[in-house]
C-alpha cells in the first residue's frame, strides 16, 4: 500500500529561497575579504573620491612588488608561523592528556574543573598582560621565540582544555575497556582508540588555538622589539600606511591561514565522531 | 592525520628558515670606531616613505662609530607601556626612542625615562624647539617639530567659488559654500575623543585669545560659541566627530571632507597615491587675537636603566640626529622642518608645498603646558566638545562648571592655579 507523503506547504518557497539565502550570506562573508584584495591592487585614483570603484579596471601590482622587494614581511610572517605553531603543538600535547584526565572525573569534579577553566578566561587580558609581560622580561624572555609561545599558552591553554574536555566525554568508556580486554595498555589505547577517535576535535581546537596565536596582538606588542609578529606588522602600516598598503598586508596575513584551514579541512566536518561505537 | 601534520610542519619549518633571516630593520654591522661592539635599538613610528632617510642616517652613525643600530618601530601609543613593561623588569630593549611631544608627560610620571640634563643641545637648535624641562630636569632632546596643516579640495573648491579661509570669519564663510554645493556639511575638525579633540580645542581657544588651562576666560567661551555656530548651522561635517590623523586622510581620500586639518604625514600618504596635487595645502586660518598651531612632531628619550655603553651609544646617535648634517639630509629627503636654525636644504619638489605650510605655521607654533593636571584640561575640553559643541548647551554655563572641575583637578595635584601667564 502506498503510503501518500504530505508535503509542507513552505517546503517549495524555501527550496527557492535557500540558494539565494545561500549566496547572499556567502557575499557578506566574502566581500570584505574581496575588498582587501582589490584596494590591494588598486590605483589612488580607483580609492579616491566618494564613491570608490566596486571594481579595478587598472589593477597595479605595485603594492605586492613594494611588500615583497621591501621583505619586511617576511621576517614578522616566519615568526607568526613559528609562534603559533609552536603554540599550538605545545598546547595540544599538554592539554590533550589533562583534558582527557579532566573528562574520566566524576561529573561533579569535572563540572567545577571546567567552571575553574572558563573562570580564567573572564579577566580582561589587559589587566593581567603588563604584569605577566613584566616578569617575562624580567625573565630575559623579552623578543624571544619561547617568551611569546609561553605567553600565548597563557591564552590558549584553558580555552583548548574545555574543548577538548567536551570531546573526550563524548567518547564511550566501553571502547576503552574493550581495549583493555583485548591486551591493550592504558596508554596503548590512549594512543591508538581515544586519540584517533578525538582527532576532529582535537583538530578543531588546533585551528582555534592556531588563530587565537596567529591573531594575538597584545603579548606580542609587549614582548615584541626587534622582530615584529605580522599582526603588528600590519597595525604598523594601518597606522602609518596609506590603505593600499594596509590591504596588502592584511592579505598577505589571510593566506597563511587558508593554508591550515586546507590541511586541517578534512577534520572539521561535523559528525566526525559517528561510527565509533557499533550497536 | 599524522602524515598530514607531519608535512604541514616541515612546511612551516623550511618557511619558517627561508624567511628567518630577513630582519629588514637590520643593515650591515656596527664597522670600526670608538663604540664597536655596542648594539642598540632605536624606535620611531615612520611612514614607508620616510623610512629610507632615518635607515641612510643610522647606516652614517654606524660608520662612524662602530655601534650597530636596530631600527623598530612602537607607535606613540604603544610606547608607554612597552617601556614600562621594560622598566620594570629593568631589561631595556629599547634604548633611544623618537616619541610624540603631546605624550610625553606619562613617560616621566612613571619614572620611564633617563635624566638627560647633561646632554648639550646644540647652540643652533632654535630655542623654541627645546622641549619643556619636568621638574627642572631634561629628559627629553629635541629632534622633528611638527604642525597640523589645512588641506583643500582644488577641484572641488573650484566647483563651489571657494577660496581658502585664511580667517575663522572665512573659514565659515568657505563652509556655507561648499555646503551649498554638496548639500552637506564638508569641513572636517579633528574632534575625536581623547587628544585629537584636545588639540584642536587648544588651537581654537588660543587663537580666540582664550587660555586652554582656565577654560572658561573670554576667549574660550568665543571660541566654543563659535564653533557651536559652526556644527548647529551644518557647516562641519558629522564625521568630525571620529576626525583624527588616520581617519582625516581617508575622509580627504573618500571627499567626505573638502576642507581638513592634519598632520603632514597626509602629504606623503597622498603623495603615495599620486593625489597630492588634487589638494592645496596651506598653514590654515587664524582667530580674532592670533594664529595658533600646537606644535607636536617627535623629541628623543632614553627608557630608565640603559646604562654603560649602550647609554653612551644612545646620547651618540641622539647627539647625530641633531646634528647639522642629519637635519639638513631629513629635510631634504623627507622635508621635515629643522630644529636647527642652519640646517637648509633643497626640499623634494612635490614636497615643497607642504615644507613651505609647515615653516609658516611653525612661525605661529604653540607649545602645549606640560602640567600635571593636563589629562583633566583634556577631558574637560572633550566634555565640552560634546555639551557644547555638539550638544547645544550653553557655553557660559558649560565652561564654568568644567573650570571648576579643572581648578579642583590642579589643586589636588599640588600644582600653583591659576597658572602663571
């Protein structure tokens, strides 16, 4: 017996309205990151007056050549790299284990942990900066690799642990035990059953931590002297550069960060997680 | 996961040691001479273009001393607590810095810069160019003056039959007109919050004869009334309100205004785009008692705890920067005004216009009071920015409360209020 499927009414609207939702919010997402790119390559005369050109009929490269013929960019480019990679590596392998630990907690310990977590993310950063920067410098750690990967961890450290608590809850002790029945050790199936079932969570807070690091400003002006990270670089040229030259940096700034979004894309889609546990 | 990770990282490393080794700011080593060995890091906020004259200089102090000089650069803003940071861990990383003579007070309220009584300015160094000493002390050597100029829209002048307002009466005369032909206010004044405000309200009071510091003279109340009249008949346009040193360039980019006060980095930043010449660029206008222009521009410091030979390397390029032979290669490579009164020099051609607008009103400079209570003048004048100004409120009544506030402010700190004349 066929069985008649009812159909919304509104089912047929929305299926045409949602491409064009579709392109409209993919348009509020990507123009500015069109504008950057085309001020970039702008001549003044596209950028002057009061209605500036949507569109470079006469692009100029002249902006890209300054940047790179100049090569202060990629001094402050490697050392972002550097720092929020770095940054990221040692957060994930000190805060993966204790987020995992923090997770097989009775719930109302581990509810007060992660309150305690969150608890250190509600201070103004500014508050506590001048001092913790104060005493890095105190530490010889003033314009050092390692002084703005501490400093950083600072930041990252609580914010990747809650996360990672979330993710490590969500994985079932029994997959541990069935583990353990089958000969492995604690930390045999810590590296073979739960980290790899975590690695969409573990990934998504990489990228998180990634940028938090990459994007850091205010550890980074205090501790920064002689080489700066790009993000200063770039508030250098908003502050004394005309916008070609700000744009410019700006983009130069937003390629890296397709770059891991490309490696780590592959973690990122939701249900990551389904399939772990057969019934 | 792991093989994806592991190239990512290899990446990131080989970038990484491609690019490690292009610190632009560093060029050559420090060469034989009297401070070979010695390394120091100068700081100073430039614009792109005026980047090769100070690295040209430093290259000249570096052969003939030996020491070798890091160029960085910390905005105004940033510096102060940057150098405290520093200060306090008593590990300088910087150890001569260029800084805005507007924020100068903080730096010695918290004790975050050396005595330097005992370096000799030269004798050529025109005396009005001297910064003010703190409590009897030198702590800071006169390096690049500066002023605000007037930058006007040729085209758009011409358009509405303006001609450039030499007088506050012209100036709202040139504003009816150019709001007659854009429909709207096109005159911009800095009047952002904070000091871009409190310069632009200093020019103004003390143009009308007013003093700044009292706040509710005569020539103050002039001077607001005035300006009350300004923005109530539509004459500025509302974009005064976030008008400061960026924000003015791209308002004169964008035509928001036709009609700006800045500081002269906006020459260079316009000359970058090729548009200079779309603007004339003048001194500005002056009041019923006098021209005024605060004087800003940079002055040299050496953060608290540079001792040794650092220090001694740190007085030598300060001396160098004000030499004869500096000052004449900034002003004609960056056609920066002279401290010095024998430093001349063939300006840039394209630059020409602004060097001769801000020798004009240099000849009109105004040096703001260094007193302790100036954070309260400013936030006081910035109060009366939005009661007055733009809320309409009587001045009179506006300004005597603010005057009280200012006098309580001055008492407080233990500072002599009425201030001497």
């Amino acid at each position: 017996m066929a069985v008649a499927v009812r159909r919304d009414p509104l089912d047929r609207p929305l299926m045409l309205l949602f491409p064009l939702w579709l392109v409209v919010s993919l348009l509020i997402v990507l123009f500015p990151v069109y504008l950057v790119f085309m001020v970039s390559v702008a001549p003044g005369e596209a950028v002057f007056g009061e209605r500036p050109a949507l569109f470079v009929t006469e692009p100029t490269l002249r902006f890209w050549e300054q940047v790179i013929e100049r090569g202060d960019l990629w001094g402050p480019l490697a050392k972002s790299l550097m720092v929020a990679t770095l940054t990221t590596l040692a957060a994930i392998v000190i805060a993966a284990p204790a987020a995992y630990v923090i997770s097989r907690l009775p719930q109302a310990i581990r509810y007060a942990v992660v309150i305690g977590l969150l608890v250190t993310r509600m201070f103004p950063e500014f508050a506590i900066g001048v001092s913790v920067a104060t005493r890095f410098a105190g530490l010889g750690l003033a314009d050092t690799y390692t002084g703005l990967v501490l400093a950083h961890l600072i930041g990252a450290l609580p914010f990747i642990a809650w996360i990672l608590v979330g993710t490590f809850e969500t994985i079932p002790r029994e997959l541990e035990e069935a583990s353990q029945i089958d000969g492995a050790s604690r930390f045999g199936t810590l590296m073979r059953v739960v980290f790899p079932i975590a690695a969409g969570g573990i990934a998504v807070a990489s990228l998180f931590v990634w940028l938090y690091s990459w994007n850091e400003f205010l550890y980074a002006r205090l501790l920064t002297t002689n080489q700066n990270t790009l993000p200063l670089q770039v508030f250098q040229a908003i502050d004394r550069g005309s916008r070609q030259q700000m744009a410019t940096v700006a983009a130069v700034l937003t390629l890296p960060i397709l770059l891991v979004v490309y490696f780590l894309q592959r973690y990122l889609k939701p249900g990551a997680m389904a399939g772990s546990v057969k019934g | 996961m792991r093989k994806s990770a592991v190239a990512l990282i290899s990446f990131l490393a080989l970038l990484a040691s491609a690019c490690g080794g292009g610190d632009g700011a560093r060029r050559g080593g420090g060469g034989e001479g009297r401070l070979s060995g010695t390394s120091i890091t100068f700081s100073i906020s430039l614009s792109e273009e005026e980047r090769a004259a100070i690295e040209d200089l430093l290259d000249q102090f570096r052969s003939d001393t030996g020491a070798e000089v890091k160029l960085t650069s910390v905005s105004s803003a940033d510096l102060p607590p940057k150098l405290k940071v520093e200060v306090d861990a008593g590990r300088p990383t910087i150890h001569l810095f260029a800084q805005d003579n507007l924020a100068l007070r903080s730096l010695v309220d918290q004790g975050l810069v050396e005595d330097l009584s005992d370096v000799q300015v030269p004798g050529q160094v025109v005396d009005s160019m001297v910064p003010e000493q703190f409590d009897g002390k030198t702590y800071f050597l006169p390096f690049r003056p500066n002023v605000r100029l007037a930058y006007a829209n040729r085209d758009r002048f011409r358009e509405a039959g303006a001609t450039l307002p030499r007088t506050v009466e012209e100036l709202r005369t040139t504003a009816e007109k150019l709001r007659s032909t854009a429909r709207s206010g096109k005159v911009t004044l800095s009047l952002a919050e904070g000091d871009p405000a409190a310069v632009t309200i200093s020019e103004w009071i003390v143009s009308f004869g007013g003093n700044p510091l009292i706040l509710n003279d005569d020539g103050s109340v002039r001077a607001f009334e005035f300006l009350q009249g300004l923005w109530r008949d539509n004459l500025l346009a509302r974009e005064s309100l976030l008008g400061k040193f960026d924000t003015e360039v791209d308002n004169l980019q964008g035509e928001t205004a036709w009609l700006a006060q800045n500081w002269p980095i906006t020459s260079a930043q316009l000359a970058e785009q090729g548009l200079l010449n779309r603007f004339q660029v003048y001194e500005g206008w002056r009041g019923p008692a006098r021209e005024a222009h605060v004087i800003g521009g940079d002055v040299l410091g050496i953060p608290k705890g540079v001792t040794g030979r650092q220090k001694e390397a740190a007085v030598a390029l300060a001396e160098f920067l004000m030499s004869e032979q500096a000052q004449k290669l900034l002003v004609e490579r960056n056609a920066w005004p002279s401290i010095r009164e024998d430093a001349y020099g063939d300006v840039p051609r394209e630059q020409k216009q602004t060097f001769d607008a801000i020798q004009a009103a240099l000849e009109n400079g105004w040096y703001r009071p260094n007193v302790a209570y100036w954070p309260d003048v400013s936030e006081q004048m910035n109060a009366a920015v939005r009661r007055v100004v733009t809320g309409g409120e009587n001045a009179r009544t506006v300004l005597d409360e603010l005057h009280g506030r200012i006098e309580a402010a001055a008492r407080q700190k233990g500072d002599e209020y009425p201030p001497a004349t």
